[in-house]
C-alpha cells in the first residue's frame, strides 16, 4: 500500500518537474531524485 503511494507521488513530481523545466534539466533532475530515493 504504502509502496503504490511512493510510487504516485514520485509520477507526480517528476511530471511536475518536467513542466516546470526542459527536457534536459528533467533527466538531470529526474536522476538526482532516484539516486535519492535509493539512498533511503
């Protein structure tokens, strides 16, 4: 349960992200946040 819900949010922020930046800041963002979420 609590995964379906990481997982949600994380669908949200990354779509957020990519309206709110380029395509390229995007990967470069979208990378720094799963290193971070491994990290957890």
């Amino acid at each position: 349960m609590r995964m379906w819900l990481l997982l949600i949010l994380l669908v949200c922020v990354s779509g957020a992200l990519y309206l709110g930046f380029g395509s390229h800041e995007y990967s470069e963002r979208s990378s720094e946040i799963v290193s971070q979420l491994e990290n957890l």
